[in-house]
C-alpha cells in the first residue's frame, strides 16, 4: 500500500466517526486548537524560520519571503480565525426540507459533510490552518497538500492541530498532511479515486489548470478572475470612478481585482480623463484600444491578448463600446465568469446586466473586491468557485457539504 | 472547426437566448412539442422500423429490440411526458435567498440554467425526449448523444422537436444531436470543455465508468446500485419478506433494486425460510453465505464477488450479521451510495442505520425501489447521482440549475 493510500484510509475513517460528532464537541476541538497554536508560537516560529531561511538562501522574491513569513502577530490572527470558525454555525444535521410522498413516504434532504476533502495549495501557511478549520467544522477529514517552500512550517502546524485533536477525544487523522511534496506524488494526490470525495486547488492560474488538466476526482475549479468594470451611459461619473479605482488598486493581485474596464461611448470623454487622473497616484498601467485612447495622455495600445489576461498586477485594459450590447458580448467572450459590475443609473441596463452576464456574482453599482466569504456573510471562504456545478462564487461551510435523503416509511413497497 | 466545435457553438448561443425566456413561452415549446410528435406518429414509427430491421439483422435480443420499439401507443406516452414536464415548476430566476451584508449590499442568490448540457445515452429512443424536455424546461440548451441502435429513431425525434421549437420562436438548437455515433467522437465529446457544462450519462455501468475514465467536462455520475435490504433483529418478518420481495423482483433491472439481503442473526431462522418461500415462484437464485445458507434449502454459495455485483437479474445474495454493526460496516464497504434500507420496528437501530450509512437515498421501513424522481414527487428525473458534488439521488430540475449572485448597490467600495 503507498504513502497516499494509507493517507486515505486514515482520512475514510476519521470522516466516518467525525460525521456523527455534535457541533458542541467540534466547536470544543477548535476552541483547543486556537489555544495550542497560542500556545505553540515559539516552535512554530521556529520551524517557519527554516523554510524562511531556505527561502532566502534560493533568493526567492520578497514580498513570497513575505507571505510565507509566521510572526507572532500573525499566529494570534490564525488563532483568531480558528476561533471565529467555531462560532459559525454548522451546517451538518439541518434537513432542508421534508415533505411526505404520494405513497406515505416521508422524505427529508439532509446536510451531511462531503467525506473526505483535499486541498492543494502553495505558500502561504495561515492556509494550512483555515482550510482544516473550515472542513473540520463541516465534519469532513482532510489530506492537506502545501507547497514546499512552506514545508517546515506546514508540517509544524498540522502537528499542534492534530496533538489538539487527541486532546479532545477526535481523531488525529481528520487533519493530515501530505509529507512528500514532489509533483510526482501530487499527480498521485488528484487520482486518489476512492479516498478523495473532492480536491479544492487554491492558488495561482497555473495550479489550478494543472489540477483541472490531471485529477480523476472530483474538482471544485476556484479562484481566476478577469473581471470588468462596465461604466454605463447613465453612470454617475464620481461614482463610478470609485468603484474602478477600488477595484483596481485596492488589492491587485487577488481574483475579484478588476482587469478590464468598459466605457460606454457616450461619457467616455468625460469619464476617460477622470480615470486616468485618479489611477494616476498608483501608476496603473493603461492598456487602450484605439477608441479610447483618443480621451487619455499616457497609455499603451491593448492588443486583443491584454483583454484575455487577469494581471494581477497594476495594468488595466481600458474599451470603449457602443452600447450596453456590446459590453456584455465583450465580458462573456472574455470573462473568466468570476465577478462582474455595471455602474449605471437606468434601471433597465442594470437589469439587462444583470441578467445577460454569465459570471458568479454580478454587480450594479458596486465593486467587484467584494466578492468574498466574510464580505458576503458567510464568516470564511475555502475559495471562490468559478464553475457551475455543486458551488458557485464564494464558498463557505455550507458548500463543503452534500446531502442524503432520509426516508420513513410504514412498510411502503412500489 | 470540426463538428463538435460547431455544435457547441450553436447550443452555447441557443443556451444564452434560453435562459432569458419566460416559463410561459417555453410550456408553449413543450405542448407543442407533444402535439408535434403525436402529429408525427407515421414518420417516427416508419425510421424506427429502420433501426428495428437492422437489429434483427443484427441479431439483436428480444429484450433489446423491444426497448427500442416505438408503437402508436408509446410515442402517446412519451408526448405525454413532454406535456406533465411543461406542467413542473420552473425553477429558473427564483431568488434561494436575499440578504444585505455590512457594507449594505443586498446580495441574493438566484437560480440561472447551467448552460449547455450534454446526455450520453444507450438505447431506449424516450430518452432522447424526456431528456430534452427537462433540460429545455431548466432553460439549457441540449446536445444528445444516443446509441447507434436508435440512430434513425433519435434523428426522426430531434427532428420533430427542432421543427417545433421553430415554430415556437425557440432556436432549433436549443436540441441538437450528435449524428456521428462513433466512439472517436464519443470521446471527443466529453472532452468538449468550453462548451459542455455538465455531462451526464444514462445508461449502463460500463457506459458511466467510460465517462468517468474519459471526460474532462464536469461529470454527474449516475446509476449504479448495488442497494442492500437489511433486516433486523427487530423486524416485522412479514414487513421485512415484503420489502426484500419488492425490492428485489419488482423490476430487477433498475438501479433501486436490492442486490443483497443482510440478516440479524436473531431472526434468521424465521425470516430465511419465508423469503425462500415468496422468492420462489420468481425464481431467485440465492447466493448465500455459510451462516445463511443453513436456513435454507436451495442456494448457491456466495463468494466476496457475489457481495460486490449489481445483478440486475433474479440473484439474491444473502448473509447473516451478528449486528446492527456488522450490517453497517457490510453496506459501507460494499455499496454503491446509492439506496439501502434497514427494516426493524427498533427507532435506536433505525436512527443509527439512517445516520451511518452512506448512500444517497436511506430508507426505514421502505422498499429501495421508490428511489425515483417521480415517486419523491419532482415530476420526472434525468438520472439518480451517486456521486457527492452538485447532486445526490434522484435529480430533477432543481438539480440542472445553478445559482448566481446578484449584488445592488449603491457605489459601495471595499
């Protein structure tokens, strides 16, 4: 039996006796992690200052040093996620409906965990902890899969969490991590049919095709997003120019940053101007096709390639289109189906956006930074789905749960 | 552009032109439908006698031909379908759920058509309609897939429905069908990413498992059962004789119906004469393990591979547990998650069998068989998920939506 195997079976076993654990007893077990990461800052600092130091020594960039730095502070934000983690509510044992057939039968759908989730993700480590958090909280087990620049400290914390876990009577297998991090074996990871009941890739475009590209399990796709911001003919100029300004600039390199922005031909000289004279304390790059570079001073001519691209990165592509037709054309052609916003006054246009765009979470008169778990309400995010199927937009514990039909009968037979 | 490319194309124009209609329009579609295909009894008798002819030739079974036999009186009954799907609720554009978050955006959840779905399915030519009807009804647009057995017939129906959906002011390729029944194409097809949003397969265990191996589509698995009937201690042995009666000779070809029949020990000297009894004169063939066996008088010995096998056929295999836990452990290593059954007048051990074991559909005191779109009361079905993600049990409409997030603002930045 291989490494990954045994992983498996371990998880199967833990997800079983986690299934039929109470909130109580889960929220117990969590309020004992945050307390063991609390209590295990110096040795957790001291592991990460091993992938740190290695990180350094490969001359990896600063800010990815930076994001894969574990400092006391941070810890204390980790355990404080953990902690808010247990006062959501659980999802697990509510039926969402019940109902009572033509033959007697009486059908009930209920919420149960998925079974057994993994994650693959790359640097950052609070992720290792927010990801066991939320898919322990819905009852399911987790094979964790990090990246190796964060091995050390990734490992340091599944060992508090799952000393934690003895602690309070549950199984230490409901959190493993996946020791060896060749892609060999993560290649083995996504096709451990049978063990995995969904694989959860989060982090960069490149993951997350690669996942996509190999796994035989079931995939939830998350997180690429080439967003537009679609400045309307009846927008309100200042308005909208805040809503492009945040969405751009606030938080480039995350998936709900705007990449694109769409003008409507009758404002855009009045619009374009402001624009470019707010981005201009952040050094956006603009990237105009020729319609609208006429109204701007500095820019770069777009090229079709550049309204296909998420960036990520202080570059925005900037279109002029004739009509609210147009825009939409434009951004389900090229968008990623993540998050999209109209600015605009008239009822109708905002209407017709709203339902013409085919994306997970579509905006009138907002920007598109707030598609986000905590933002929408729902405490956390395992990441954000951008395919059609079992979740869509942000996913909370909700979405990290399946559901079973209970049925009662009195001896009903077909 | 070959001419998957192109047929993907059409239905993903048609899909985006479907999801803004009205259910009133499209119950229009339907009920034309149904008057389109009884109008054209001759023709579609006349092509399936063409693929009648051929499996003669080809010296089809009995059975067989008679699945893919179209008479005046089942096109009534298919037509009859299309008009009770027309009549189900349409799902499309209600809103799950509205809420404002911190920063006042009222954000709601809405439920839009998943797109373009594409049915890869065997014989039987009802399919064809009931598939295009329901996926019609959920706003998608459709590409269908039939066996080369009932390829004049699927052609002859599609045809009536595309000449319908004109007449309607729907796109014709709302339904297309893929004419090139080749394998090569087949596969090609569920590789079809950009274009398919889900594939679903229907049809047998060989059919799905090439699906699963093949697609890199999202796929909902579908089908296979291998449901147990567990008796026990507490049983009604009359109850429990006709629950396993039904469940297995009912109709043994069907996913829902049992496979194998687990036996508290306490009763399985009572409950085993009897159901040899009323199995008889269905001629079932019991393959029973040792402890099971001594109870009765004619049998074969079950092997492990016995306890793994979906029959769909008069074969029962039987065991006998020590334990509600033996019983449970058996159902969890051996079943497909699809329906299992425990009957016993004994809430505690009802209660545990429910939250235990794993399946899609578990029933106390009922027969596996009502598993069933029509009998949980959703109208009609596309097929039972197995699987967690997106659906599990029987799916109807509900189950060929998705959600969006539609967020209004008042110029809300982040």
């Amino acid at each position: 039996m291989t490494q990954l195997d045994e992983l498996g079976k371990k998880a199967k076993r833990a997800a079983q006796e986690l299934a039929l654990r109470d909130t109580h007893s889960k929220n117990e077990a969590l309020f004992n992690w945050s307390k063991a990461l609390l209590d295990a800052k110096k040795e957790l600092i001291d592991a990460n200052q091993v992938d740190i130091s290695k990180a350094k020594e490969n001359g990896i960039a600063e800010p990815m040093i930076d994001r894969l730095l574990l400092t006391e502070e941070r810890i204390e934000s980790i355990a404080a996620g953990v902690r808010e983690v247990a006062e959501l509510a659980d999802p697990i044992g509510a039926v969402d409906g019940m109902w009572v057939n033509e033959a007697g039968l009486t059908i009930g759908k209920k919420r149960v965990p998925l079974g057994v989730i993994g994650i693959i993700y790359e640097s950052r480590p609070n992720v290792t902890v927010d990801a066991a958090a939320l898919t322990f909280k819905s009852g399911n087990a987790v094979i964790l899969r990090g990246g190796k620049e964060a091995f050390h400290s990734n490992l340091a914390l599944v060992k508090v969490l799952q000393q934690a876990l003895s602690e309070t009577g549950f199984p230490a297998d409901a959190v493993q991590f996946l020791e060896d991090t060749s892609h060999e074996t993560a290649r083995k990871f996504m096709q451990l049919n049978g063990y995995l009941d969904v694989l959860i890739p989060r982090g960069s475009g490149r993951l997350i095709q690669t996942v996509l590209e190999n796994a035989t399990v079931p995939v939830i796709e998350t997180g690429v997003g080439n967003c537009h911001i679609y400045a309307d003919a009846a927008a309100d100029i200042d308005m909208a120019a805040n809503i492009l300004v945040n969405a751009k600039t606030s938080r480039p390199s995350v998936c709900n940053a705007a990449e694109t922005l769409l003008v409507h031909k009758a404002i855009a000289a009045d619009f374009l101007p402001e624009v470019e004279k707010r981005l201009a304390p952040f050094s956006v790059e603009l990237r105009a096709e020729e319609k609208a570079a006429q109204f701007l001073k500095n820019y770069t001519e777009a090229t079709e390639a550049d309204f296909e691209t998420e960036f990520l990165d202080f570059i925005l592509a900037v279109k002029v289109v004739d009509s609210l037709d147009e825009a939409i054309e434009h951004i389900n052609r090229y968008g990623t189906k993540h998050s999209e916003a109209i600015v605009s006054s008239d009822y109708f246009a905002g209407k017709r956006f709203q339902n013409e765009v085919d994306a997970a979470a579509v905006y009138i008169n907002a920007s598109t930074r707030f598609t986000d778990g905590s933002e929408f309400g729902f405490g956390a995010e395992i990441g954000i789905s951008t395919q059609k199927l079992h979740a869509r937009g942000p996913m909370g514990l909700h979405e990290l749960t399946t559901t079973k039909y209970i049925i009662f009968g009195e001896g009903q037979i077909r």
